[in-house]
C-alpha cells in the first residue's frame, strides 16, 4: 500500500467518526443512513467507463446566417477535432442559425422525422470519425413547439440521447440586456444522462448552469462529466460565465466542458465565448478567448477518485438536514 493511500484513511476514519457522533446527537440511525438520506435515490458511483483517458475537442465556432455555411463549418471542425485525436467532440449552443426569437422558428428543424439535415449531419461524422458528439444545440421542431435541443451521437452515429433546454433563459437586466426564450420556445421536461464510449455524460443548456440542483442530481447519477453548450452575453458573460462552471465542477468533483460561439461584435445577440474545460478540483484544464477556436483538453476520470478521495464529500453529507430528490426516479 502507498504512503500517499496510508494518509488518505486516517482522514476518511476522522471524517466517519465525526458522522457517527453527529448521527447520535440527532437521533438518526446510524452515519450511513445520514449518507444515503442526502440523495434519493442514494447517489450511484460512476460506472466504469470504456476509457478513462481521452482527448476532449471544443469547437468555439463563428456563427452566420447561412444555415448550410453553418451545417459545412460545423462539419469541418469536427473532422479538425477527430483528425487531431480527439474522442469527444463539443459543439456551441446554437450552431446552425443566429441566437434571437425571429430566427429559432426560420431554422427549427424535425429531428424526430427525419427533416434535420444539422443532426443528420452530426451522426454521420461520429460514424465515419468514430467519435462521440455532444451536439451543441438547434433551434427543434416537435408539433407546435420549438425547443433548444442538443443531440447526442454515439461513435457508430447512432443517436444516444437528446436534451431540450430545461431552464429557459428570460432575464431583464435594465440597460444591458433584456431576452425572453419563452417567447419562442417550451421548455424541456427530462434530465439527460448518457453512458458512451468515453463515459457517462449529463447535458445541460447554457442557462441550465445556474441551477445547481440539475447538476447535483447529475452527479448522484454517476456522471463523470457534464457538458454545456451556451451562450452567455456580454453582461453575464464576464460576471458569472467562469464562475459556475467552477462552481458546479468543484460542487461535485467532477469534470465540466462549455461550449459558446465565437463573438461577432455585429450580431443581435453578442456571446461572450470563453469556452473552457473545468477539472474536479476546480481547475482551467483548457480554455479560449472570444474568436473562433479549436482547442483540446486531456482528461484523465482517475482524478475523479483521487479528489473524492482527498475530499469524501458523498460521505460527510448530511441526510438528517437536507436532502435532494429526484422526482424522475423517486418512487
């Protein structure tokens, strides 16, 4: 056994001893019940994955308003992405069309008939590349509603999963920037956890960062990584845009990738960019400016381990205070 192990378990008997006195002063059970009390369904551990060890490319692309320039870019840029020997692949909210209320209806497209020439394109690169996409995001056609939605593709192209933005972005910050989703598009109603060659992933949508309890819940779900595609503006963008995805990677010691268009000065919308992957620890593995970039992170899921080791936090939680539900899968 190493030195480095022989000091990680007196902290772990500490930490236990403290929740056995703490669970006796409450009247709780025992400090395992405490534990398992703080998630429901108790939290799983991730499973292991395919490979623990991986490039990871984000694609920070310039957007315009040719949805076929924008369908070939794209295209381009995965291949870049797969070409310089990366796995996963992260694609910007938005991708196919400008970010505003009056394009979202003009571009939508039917993913679940056939009629998306953006997704379809997405699944064939993954076949022929053999890589996994997180698809950043397309304005969907279902019935009567649009959606922000991220496809998910697997290395043979087959679809894994597929999130629709659950947390619309409607804010007013008078004098910076006032916009309104809801006024175009419904809301999703699902998380969205998939298991693919290079782990288990959760998706959210830009403003799904600002809800931690998304991410906790991620999180009990055995995730190693969560992915966002986003577009923060230029008043949120610099305040808060770095900030929560430290805060949702160090909140639950795993790893975060954000993926934001480039910035065009001139457009409706401005991003900020400053895509950036976020280890465990809390830490910039990679990141970009504001202009159109392709940039790669090596990810290793043993620091995973290795920080919940160092800080047991699954084991210190404190069921007999608080918990967090899961209603999708509480019975």
């Amino acid at each position: 056994m190493s030195s480095a192990l022989f000091l990680r378990l007196p902290i772990l008997a500490r930490a236990g001893e403290s929740l056995r006195r703490c669970a006796a002063r409450s009247g709780v059970r025992d400090f395992a019940s405490m534990q398992s009390d703080a998630r429901k369904p108790p939290s799983q551990a991730p499973p292991e994955p395919p490979t623990s060890k991986f490039k990871l490319a984000v694609c920070q692309l310039s957007i315009c308003a040719d949805k076929e320039q924008n369908i070939r870019h794209a295209r381009e840029a995965i291949q870049t992405a797969a070409d310089g020997g990366s796995k996963l692949v992260l694609l910007p909210e938005m991708w196919n069309c400008p970010y505003s209320n009056a394009s979202f209806p003009i571009y939508a497209e039917d993913i679940d008939a056939g009629d998306s020439p953006s997704s379809k394109m997405l699944s064939d690169m993954a076949k022929s590349k053999e890589v996994t996409i997180i698809g950043g995001s397309i304005p969907e056609r279902s019935g009567n509603h649009l959606y922000n939605t991220c496809c998910i593709y697997g290395k043979d192209g087959s679809l894994k999963g597929k999130h629709r933005k659950v947390h619309l972005f409607d804010i007013d910050i008078p004098g910076k920037i006032q916009f309104k989703e809801s006024d175009t598009l419904k809301p999703g109603d699902k998380y969205t956890v998939v298991d693919t060659d290079v782990g288990r992933i959760g998706v959210g949508i830009c403003y799904d960062i600002r809800f931690p309890e998304m991410a906790m819940t991620y999180a009990a779900r055995g995730v190693h990584m969560i992915c966002y595609p986003g577009a923060f503006n230029m008043t949120t963008g610099p305040a808060h845009w770095e900030l929560l995805q430290k805060a949702r990677a160090v909140d639950n010691q795993l790893f975060v990738a954000t993926c934001s268009p480039a910035r065009n000065p001139s457009a409706g919308y401005v991003a900020w960019g400053h895509s950036s992957v976020i280890g465990p620890f809390g830490e910039i593995l990679a990141s970009t400016g504001r202009e159109e970039a392709i940039f790669y992170a090596d990810i290793d899921y043993a620091q995973i381990k290795e920080r919940r080791m160092n800080m047991p936090l699954d084991h210190q939680r404190r069921g007999d205070l608080y918990q967090l539900v899961d209603l999708t899968l509480a019975t």
